[in-house]
C-alpha cells in the first residue's frame, strides 16, 4: 500500500446466487481524498461499498490502512423512524457520551436540545443529518456515503450537499460517495470512478463529466448542467 493511500482495491469481484454484481474492479483512496461514484442502476454502486465495509463477500483484494476508523451512512434506514426512541436513544446504540453527541449534532448543523426529539418527528433533511452526526461520532478517518440525500427535498439537498463538503474539508478526512446528481460532483470531488459493474473508467470530473463519456457510462443521453450547491 502507498504511503498516502487509506484504502487499496485490487481485482474485487462480487457474485451473489451465481450472479456476478462487480467485476475485477481495482482502485485507491488517499487519505484526504473525495471520490465520487457514478453509474446506473444496478451498475453495483451499493454492492461495491457494502463489500469494502465487508458486509459481502468478495473476491480479489480490499485492503485498508491498518486501524482505520470509517463511518457510513446507507441509502436508507427506514425502520429506525418507525421506532419510538429519541434522537439520544439512537446515539446510545453507539455508546457515545452525551457531550461528544452534542458536539457532532451542532456540527452539523442541529440545535441545542435537538437530541430529544423522537426520530420518527425528523424531517428528511433532518434525518439524513443525524445519521451523518452519528457516522462522524466515531472519529472516522474515512466517510462512506450511499446516496445521502435520496429522499430529500432539492433544497435540502443543497443544504447536505454543502454539509459533506465543508465536513470533509475541515476534518481533512477521505470520502467515499455514491450520488445519481452529477450537479454535485464537481463541488465534492477530487476524482470520479465510473460504475457499471465493472470500472468504465476514472478520472477527475472536468475528464468525466462530458457527453462522451458519460454516454459510456450510462448508456444513453446525458444532459447535465454545472452548477455550484451552497454550503448552508
């Protein structure tokens, strides 16, 4: 592993019931880099950060740097609204100390008090929230997200968009994020890997993001306008 990398992916592949998800996909992460991924439905944009998280198995080669903490957000959660605990119920779950949760909720943007609200009162907007908080409780040096703001209104969507750029950059941390907004990419990335069950192709988003190639990636016409997100 190089000295800078946090994370090395060599020829992962991943099958499930004899059909194959992801295909000899190599790849590195430096510690303080933010990498977007792109790719279709179904492309294995989930699958492949549920089996670096090593919920999947594998073949081929995932290695993180030793003791590496991450945090990851998924694209849904759904049933932890349903239940009837608080916003400090569901941070206990992780043993954090009432002071540190405080910390992390008004870092990202939640008032004092907020930790007793019920989940199942939050907004989208303040529920992707919460789960960011509660992935960053853990000193992560790396963040992994899963379409963070499915679900979101647009406004809302900036407003969390802004947020992971403005975490990412103060805490100097890797990121790893998998979004459907090409509106967004250029704002978060460094550089952009292309999925569609196997690497079409890598780069920065100036190299990525043209009609060309994103005609490769997904297949048909891709109309995208670049346009920059607050950091409300």
């Amino acid at each position: 592993m190089s000295n800078d990398a946090i994370l090395e992916v060599a020829n992962l592949c991943v099958s499930l019931d004899g059909v194959t998800l992801l295909e000899d996909v190599s790849f590195s992460l430096a510690s303080d880099e933010a990498v977007t991924i792109l790719g279709p439905n179904g492309a294995g944009k989930t699958v492949l950060l549920r089996a670096l998280l090593g919920a999947l198995p594998y073949s081929g080669k995932v290695s993180w740097a030793p003791g590496v903490r991450f945090g990851y957000v998924p694209q849904r959660l759904p049933y932890i609204k349903d239940l009837p605990v608080t916003v400090a119920d569901f941070f206990a779950l992780k043993s954090t100390a009432l002071d540190e949760m405080e910390v992390v909720l008004a870092e990202v943007g939640l008032p004092a008090g907020f930790s007793n609200k019920r989940m199942g009162e939050l907004s989208s907007g303040q529920f992707q929230r919460v789960l960011i908080a509660w992935a960053l409780c853990s000193e992560p040096a790396v963040l992994l997200f899963d379409e963070p703001t499915t679900g979101v209104d647009v406004t809302g969507e900036e407003t969390i968009y802004g947020l992971l750029s403005r975490v990412q950059r103060e805490r100097h941390l890797a990121m790893l994020l998998v979004t459907h907004d090409l509106a967004v990419v250029h704002q978060l990335s460094t550089r952009v890997l292309c999925l569609n069950r196997r690497l079409v192709c890598e780069g920065p988003p100036i190299d990525i993001l043209t009609p060309e190639r994103l005609r490769e990636i997904y297949g048909t016409e891709v109309k995208y306008y670049h346009h920059e997100h607050g950091d409300g």
